[in-house]
C-alpha cells in the first residue's frame, strides 16, 4: 500500500508537517492538488508531498494578497497588450494573428516539394534506375547470369520497370533478362 507525507514550509520560514502517513494518499493528492491550482495559501509558502514510491512533489505558494495582485498585473497586461497599436496601426491580436499565419505557410511550404520547372526533368532522370545491368563481381552476382544470354535474371519484372516510369516498349532494360513473376528466380535456367 502506497502512502505519503505532506511537509509545508510557512511564510515564515518554518517546516511543519501537514499530513503523516496515516492519512490516505488519495487525501492528500486531492488537497495537493487543490494548492497547486490555487497558488496560494494564508499559512505556506512551499508544500511538497512525498509518495512510499520516491516521488516527489511540489508547489511554490503566495500569500493571497500576492495571489490577487499577480492575477491583476496579468489581466492589466492582457489589456495593455489589447490596446497596443504597432507602427503599422495594427493590434497586437492582428500581429499576433499575421506571425501566425505567416508560420503556419512556412511549415505549408517546407512540406511541400522543392522543383522547378527546369530542374523536374533531371531529377526525375536522377531518380530513374540504370539501364545497364552492373558487373558481376562476386560468385553470388555470378550465379545472378543466365548463362545462355549472359544477362542478369534478377531485374525488374515489367509491371516495376512501368511503375518506375520507363515506357513499357523499352522492357527489359540493358543487361536484365526479362521477368515474368515478381519473385527472383534462385537458379538460373538451363
């Protein structure tokens, strides 16, 4: 059974002890949590909870008359920001709004491809396999050639040589037997 300890530190600088392990560790998340949203308490400046388990929590707290004060800097600022007018007459919601959209069609643009019309040819030419078979160089490449042709039996069948993009009159391609299944053949034929 998981329990826990409350320690609050007053305004004043002092320790107490606000819950012992006695108290149901449900109790005393629920009244951590209380404090945590609040951010304020008459009695403590600082409560942490210490779970059986090693984990630890905490809050800073203000008194309440600090508590109040800080919520109304922050609504003066909301409104103070609400009335700014830049340069260029704008609000600060308009320029807030404006950096917004002007992120939002960065992210648009970066996700989207970089050709121009002049470079689409080459790099779709670039992207395109060889046509030539490569050399067999190893015993495994060796026995990768029909030995009647003398062409590789492991390229593309024709249904991946068109979905490539080649012209399917141009099938098989330099130095590749043709394929007629989509799996390699393990010897070559006789």
């Amino acid at each position: 059974m998981r329990t826990a300890t409350t320690l609050g530190k007053t305004h004043d600088g002092k320790w107490e002890l606000i819950a012992n392990p006695d108290v149901p560790l449900q109790e005393q998340s629920k009244n951590f949590r209380a404090l945590f949203v609040s951010r304020s308490h008459d009695k403590f400046a600082f409560v942490q909870i210490q779970e059986s388990d090693g984990h630890l929590r905490h809050v800073h707290l203000n008194t309440p008359a600090a508590a109040a004060a800080v919520a109304k800097r922050k609504v003066e600022e909301r409104d103070k920001n609400k009335k700014f007018v830049d340069k260029a007459g704008k609000t600060a919601q308009e320029v807030s709004d404006e950096r917004f959209s002007r992120a939002r069609r960065q992210l648009d643009d970066a996700s989207k491809p970089k050709v121009r019309p002049a470079d689409s040819t080459a790099k779709t030419e670039a992207a395109k396999p060889k046509e030539t078979a490569p050399p067999a160089n190893t015993e495994a490449d060796k026995s990768l050639i029909n030995p009647k042709t003398g062409l590789r039996i492991d390229g593309p069948t024709l249904a991946q040589y068109v979905a490539a993009g080649y012209p399917a009159d141009k099938y098989p391609p330099k130095g590749y037997d043709a394929r007629d299944t989509e799996y390699a053949p393990t010897t070559p034929p006789v």
